[in-house]
C-alpha cells in the first residue's frame, strides 16, 4: 500500500497541529493494517507534508517492533535544494530516514511543486487530503488530478479547520 498526501501550510491548518498529526497517523495506522508493502510518498512542503513524514517515522517505530515489513519513506520532492533554507530539525530529520528521495528536476521553477504533487497521485494507491474546503490552490487541484486519475481519497474531518 503507497500512500500520498497533499494538504495545507502551516498556516491554514489554523493551529490544529496535534489533530491533523492524530488523524494522519491513524489514517496510516489503518491503511497498512495486515499490508505486505507500507509506503508513505512525502512532499516536504512545510506544513502538512512535513508533519505527514513524521507521522509515518513516528509509525514506522511502532510497525517495527511488531512488523519485518518496515514503513518505507519515500521523499519527494520538486527540485533539488528544495526547503533546505529556513527548515527545522523535522526537515533533515525525514531526509535522513528516508528510503528513497525522488527530485523531479534540478532547479526550482513555476510549476514544479504541480509536477510533484502528480508524481505522487500516479504513485500512489491512495490520496489522503488535509483540505480546509476552498476551491483552489494546490491542495485542490492535486485534489481534482487525483479525482480524474481515478484515486480513492481520504478526507479529513473540515469542521476542525473551523
């Protein structure tokens, strides 16, 4: 089972941190239950995509010491040297645990976080979304991608966003 996710910067997750981080672990807590593979395909955006990574290390923990099947961490990311300036210890924490970091192109460019978040849909088998509900920005358009790709999505409770 590879699981992706696309959801919102810090600031529009409104100071619901701990909730979203809950709901992510056990979105992924029951997703893998009795799966052979566990992967987690990670954006590393700051914000949901970052605090994605940790939940899934914070269960890899756990999955190991009653699973052989690891979680595995797969990095994506837009460009090289992507969110390397201004990051906190989470950053360099899932590049250091990561099985696998996938660079869409070298440098940055208009574009490249889109050309990311569909890498993911097409790799993944299921779209977690941390969505306040507005109809635009990249969290909906990785949505309305996912949608047309045929994905199921997971959806998280929008009433903690008020």
């Amino acid at each position: 089972m590879k699981v992706a996710l696309t959801g919102h910067r810090e600031k529009r997750l409104k100071g619901q941190k701990s909730k979203v981080f809950l709901w992510m672990q056990d979105a992924l807590n029951f997703l893998f239950t009795g799966q052979e593979e566990k992967e987690v395909l990670c954006g590393m955006a700051k914000g949901a995509d970052i605090m994605f990574g940790q939940a899934a290390l914070s269960l890899a923990s756990f999955y190991s010491l009653f699973d052989s099947n690891k979680i595995k961490l797969h990095l994506c990311l837009p460009c090289k040297h992507y969110g390397e300036v201004n990051v906190d210890r989470a950053y360099w924490d899932l590049m250091d645990n990561a099985s696998r970091v996938s660079y869409m192109q070298e440098e940055w460019s208009k574009g490249c976080d889109d050309i990311r978040d569909r890498f993911m849909v097409d790799n993944c088998d299921v779209l977690l979304a941390v969505w306040d509900g507005i109809e635009t920005g990249g969290v909906w358009s990785t949505i309305q991608y996912a949608k047309s790709q045929g994905k199921p999505i997971i959806y998280i409770d929008r009433s903690i966003f008020k």
